[in-house]
C-alpha cells in the first residue's frame, strides 16, 4: 500500500460519493480497481476516470461503504492496480451493465465509446450517483417497464434504463440482472447475437447468472468488483 491523499470527497446523488485521490502510477481504465484505505476502512474503488498528468484517479462510491469524516487531504493508502483494462473494438455493440460498485466503471465505459453502446443498464441498493430523466431513446423489449435514462448519458447520445428497489417514475422495480434477463428474452435473436455483453458488478452478484446469459449474446465480459477485502 501506498500512502497518499484525498484530493477530492464530493457526495453527488443518493449518497454516493465521488472520490479523488492522489495517483502517479499507470494510466488506469474501466474495468480496474484499486484497495484504498481510509480512515481505518478499507473499501474496493473501481476506476472511473484518471489523469496521470494531472496525478489524479477518481472513482465513485455509495456513501454506505464509506467511513464517517473524509474530507479533502484526508490520508490514505492506496494499493497497486487491479483487474484488466476493458478493451473495445471497433465492430463492438455494446450491452453494458453495472450494479451497485460496478455502475461508475458502467458509466464511464458507455461515455468513452457512446457510438459503439447499444444500451447501459444501472441499478443496485444504493441509487444512482446521477439524474433521472424521460429518455428519448425508445427500447422496444423495455418500454412497458423501464423508460427512465441517466441525464449524462442521455447528453452523451447514450440510451441507459435503471432498475432500483425502490418506486421512482420510469424505473423498473427490483434488480437489474432481472432487467436484463427482460431485455434479453423479448430482443429477436438476431440482435442478441450481435451484442457483446460487459457487465460490473459485486462478484456474488453476477457469478449465478453468467452460464445463462453467455449463451444469449455473441460474448461476455464479467468484471467482478470485491465486495470486501479477502
């Protein structure tokens, strides 16, 4: 672990929180993530954005799994990178999908390549870290269920449907693997198999579903965020 500092602690939307450290290391991307410990925590922080010039790497986290009394130039340790880096090809139509720690690293993947992603589906226990909004973007297997979009998403040319636990206008009640086992059986076939499935999440959570939906779509990628330390 390598000491460092909070250069940012910033609570967003539901109570999640976007949090900046101090990162001089290689340049990260979506699909990797680091251990940090903080205030005597210590929690998974996937990477959502970073600029090593700048010397920063920025994630975002539910308030929940955060420690009381952070505040820019808090301290702490950070580890080396974890995980792979996604990478994308130009031929790729893009299924992605992140739950609770995996919806930054969603996010940001979808803002990198919006001409490649079909759809981004978001959900968990803990909100979302952004505005809900009607979306423009009709979803033909979903209408009747979810048609809600994210607003940074939806400026990004993006089309994104949420499912949460809780009753909000325009999204699905109940998980998100629910939301996409929808999307997957009311999609013709022909389409499924052109899809390249990425999906973020805690490992407990996506580990029961990865034989059925692999056989549904022309590929998947599982990147499986540790719930807590091992």
């Amino acid at each position: 672990m390598t000491p460092a500092r909070l250069i940012d602690a910033t609570p967003v939307t539901d109570d999640w929180w976007l949090i900046r450290i101090e990162w001089t290391a290689e340049s990260p991307a979506p699909g990797q993530w680091l251990w940090l410990d903080l205030n005597g925590q210590r929690c998974c922080l996937p990477v959502r954005d970073a600029d090593t010039g700048e010397g920063w790497l920025a994630g975002i986290l539910p308030g929940a799994q955060l420690p009381a009394g952070i505040r820019p130039g808090t301290p702490v340790a950070v580890s080396s990178l974890q995980g792979r880096p996604i990478q994308t090809n130009a031929n790729d139509r893009l299924l992605i999908l992140g739950e609770d720690l995996g919806v930054g690293p969603a996010i940001a993947l979808a803002e990198r390549h919006p001409d490649q992603t079909r759809l981004v589906l978001l959900g968990g226990e803990h909100g979302l870290p952004g505005r809900l909004v009607p979306s423009r973007f009709f979803i033909p297997a979903l209408a009747d269920v979810a048609i809600a979009g994210l607003a940074s998403l939806e400026q990004a040319g993006v089309p994104a449907r949420v499912a949460l636990n809780d009753d909000r206008p325009g999204v699905h009640e109940g998980g998100v693997l629910n939301l996409l086992g929808r999307y997957l059986s009311d999609t013709p076939e022909e389409t499924r198999q052109t899809l390249r499935l990425i999906a973020f999440g805690p490992w407990h959570s996506l580990h029961p579903f990865r034989n059925g939906v692999a056989a549904t779509v022309n590929s998947v990628e599982w990147v499986e965020l540790p719930a807590k330390p091992a």
